[in-house]
C-alpha cells in the first residue's frame, strides 16, 4: 500500500524524467549530426572533390558561424516570446518537429560533390533549431525544480545527455558504420553511395523524437495562464530593451555573469573541438581509439555533471564552476607537458570529469540569478552571450600554434581561454540567496 505522499512525489518525478529524456535525444542528435558522423561525411566524403581555394571544411565552418549569427538574433526574442503564458511547450514542439525532419531530410545526402551545399544548408538549420531549442527547454526548469534542487535536477538533465549521446554512438558506430567490405555494421548496411551514414541519420531522427515525446506531450510544465497581453516577434525585440534596462538596474552582476559563463562556456567548447585532432595528431592516439575516448569522456563528464549538482546544493553554483575551472586549467598545463596515448587517455578524462559540474552548475546559476518569471529572457541571453564569445577558442588555439609552432600548443589556447572565463567568474557577486540554496 502506498503512503499518502507516494503520488505526489511520482507526480513531481514524472516531469523530470520527461525533462531529461529530451536532453538525452537532443544531445545524441547533436552528437551524430554536429559533432562525430554527418559533418564528416559532409566534409570527407561528399565534398572530396570540391574544386576551388575554400575547402569542405572551410565551408562547413563559415556556414556554421552563420546559424550563429542566426542563433545570436533570435534567442533573445525568443527568450521574450516564451516566457507569455503556455507558449514554452509549443515552441518547443516546433523547434524540436523542425529538428528532426531536418535530420531526417540528410539521409537524401548522396556520396557526391553537388550534395555538399544541401547538406550545408541542412547541417546549419539544424544547429540552429537545436539551439533556439534549448530556450523554452532550460526556461522549464523553474517549474520542475524547486530553489533547493535545481542543482541536482540540471545535473541529472545533462548526464542524460550524456548517456544519450554515448548510446547512440554506439548503436550508429556498431550497427551502421563499423567495419569494411561491402556491407556495414551488425544490420548490414550496402556501403554504397553514404548509406551508413544516411540510414544513420533516419535512425537519429527516430531517436530525438523517441526521447522527446514523454516531454513534448507531458501537461503541467507551463506557467499558468495569465493576462499580459499577446507579444508578436518584433514586439519582442521592443521587450527585450525594456528587460535588458531593468536587469541592468536590478543587478548588473547579471550581466557581468553573462559575459563570464560565455567565455569559459567556449573554452568548454574548445575542449570538444580540439580535443580529438590534437589527440591524434599530437598524442598518437588512433582513429578507432578516438571514438572509443568520445564514448568514454562522455560518461565520465555525466558522471561529473551529477556529482557536481549534488555539490551545488550544499555550496553554490559559483563555488562548483569557479573550482572546476582551476582544476581545468592544471589538468591542461599538466598535459601540455607529456606525451603518449596513456598520458591523454590519463589526463583526458580528468578534463572531461570536471566538463560535467561546469556546464550545469552554469545553467543553475543562471536560473538562480533570473527573476521570477523571466527565465526565458534569461536563457534567451544566456544562449546568444555564448553565441557571441564562440570564436575565442578556435582563435585562441589558432593564435597559439601559430606563436609557438606546434600544434601541442593549442592546449595553452585552450588553457587561456578558461582562465579569463574563470577570473571573470570570480568579480561576479552572487547574491546570497542565489548563491546555494537553504
């Protein structure tokens, strides 16, 4: 028999798992999409024989850093235009619908140069609904945690994503991809014409929606209906300098905090980025063994993200991220100086560990520090500040190399680049009741 609270504890539970299974179908589809499978193909298979000065990659990068002038324009207003009553669930759907067709759409993607542009295009439009979507999607976390657990609950949201994207990986790589000859994989793909890469992307779409449903369909994750008045898209904008104003006058550690997560948030970036060429070309590490370290670093920033919203409860966000930036920053010069498989699979996974409690203990600072009820104007912010700061790493790795002539010296890049992040960190005040919860 059950105890009286027992419904409504599962009733509170249900929404959170909701929450994090669309973290962990949008993180997997990021991972396959963005990250490890279709961007290479894009760039190593389907423009193999672009003719030209600019290579795939090339194109692949100026067209990426347009969906982030896209994101940069938009996420504000879309902050402004979620926080009406009930519109953060239907935002959701439609970013989240436009996603996965997106996705799906790749597998028309054929093994052939004049594919390449399509596929840009797809690729960008992609990144930037996945983006636009985490909007509305961290907004919700007020009304799914309470001040003394939306440590915890942005912690598990991000091990989800995690997990997602090391068991997606795995099921492409092992299912789809992995092997030689004429077929692919366990389900025996035709190797023929991008196949394993295209049926990748028709299984990563069946993924994101799999996971995203539970959330996308769930009733009582919105605010109450209220009567503001309707805000059209420009009006938004006209919003948006009103609430920017009274941020300002309210705290200007708001935006001090802003312009601090954004740049320690793209040294986290720089970590993912570079990680891997500098492991290959640098430490040795093989191909195969790269994919294997992905996996791996995958669980083990989860199993940092979970451990850290547990801290974050007892000691405060600020106090996690600005801990876990000075071991960072030691792991990095540490590994700047070895060499070998061993020392990067080592020293690695530390990195990786202390990746975890940064990225959700920053988004728990930012709800802590948002007002009542405007958590989407502060997410919107939130996601176009880092938006804005997304070119230091690459150029702090490419300033790097170029000054010390070799590659291994992009680390200090990298280095650099979360330690201006985490001394900015530190002139940021956090106000008591923001700072850990009772």
């Amino acid at each position: 028999m059950s105890s009286p609270g027992s419904d409504t504890e599962s009733t509170r539970r249900s929404p959170v798992i909701a929450w994090a299974l669309w973290d962990c179908g949008a993180t997997g589809m990021n991972a396959i999409v963005i990250t490890f499978v279709f961007s290479v193909y894009l760039t190593g298979t389907v423009g193999h024989d672009l003719a030209g000065p600019t290579t795939p990659t090339a194109w692949l990068g100026r067209v990426l850093g347009i969906a982030g002038i896209v994101i940069a324009v938009l996420a504000p207003a879309t902050g402004i235009w979620v926080d009406a009553a009930h519109r953060r669930r239907p935002v959701l759907v439609v970013l989240t619908g436009l996603a996965v067709l997106l996705t799906a759409s790749m597998s028309l993607i054929r093994a052939d140069v004049n594919y390449l542009w399509p596929g840009l295009i797809l690729l960008a439009c992609t990144a930037a609904c996945s983006d636009l979507a985490t909007v509305p999607y961290n907004a919700m976390l007020r009304e799914l945690s309470t001040p003394a657990t939306s440590g915890r609950v942005s912690g598990f949201g991000s091990a989800a994503g995690y997990f997602g994207s090391v068991l997606l990986l795995l099921i492409v790589y092992l299912g789809l991809i992995a092997g030689d000859g004429p077929t692919r994989g366990l389900f025996g793909v035709t190797a023929d014409d991008g196949w394993p890469v295209r049926s990748a992307m028709l299984l990563t779409a069946a993924w994101f929606t799999l996971f995203a449903l539970p959330l996308l369909t769930l009733r009582g994750v919105e605010k109450p209906v209220d009567d503001a008045p309707r805000i059209g898209f420009l009006g938004a904008y006209r919003k948006l300098w009103g609430e920017l104003v009274d941020q300002w006058r309210r705290d200007h550690n708001i935006v001090y905090y802003l312009i601090a997560s954004a740049i320690f948030r793209d040294g986290l970036t720089g970590v993912f980025q570079f990680g891997a060429v500098i492991g290959a070309g640098v430490y040795g590490v093989s191909d195969a063994d790269l994919l294997l370290f992905g996996v791996c670093a995958c669980v083990v920033a989860a199993i940092g993200a979970v451990g850290g919203g547990l801290v974050d409860d007892r000691v405060g966000s600020k106090t996690v991220i600005v801990s876990s930036l000075i071991a960072m920053i030691v792991v990095t010069l540490v590994l700047l100086s070895l060499n070998g498989p061993t020392a990067f699979w080592t020293f690695g996974l530390t990195l990786t560990f202390f990746v975890g409690p940064v990225q959700s203990s920053a988004r728990t600072q930012m709800l802590r520090m948002s007002a009542e009820g405007k958590e989407g104007v502060a997410f919107g912010l939130y996601t176009t500040t880092g938006r804005a700061a997304s070119y230091l790493a690459p150029a702090f790795v490419a300033i790097f190399i170029a000054v010390f002539g070799a590659d291994r010296a992009g680390l200090g890049g990298i280095a650099a680049v979360l330690a201006i992040g985490m001394l900015a960190m530190l002139f940021v005040r956090v106000p008591r009741a923001a700072a850990v919860s009772p």
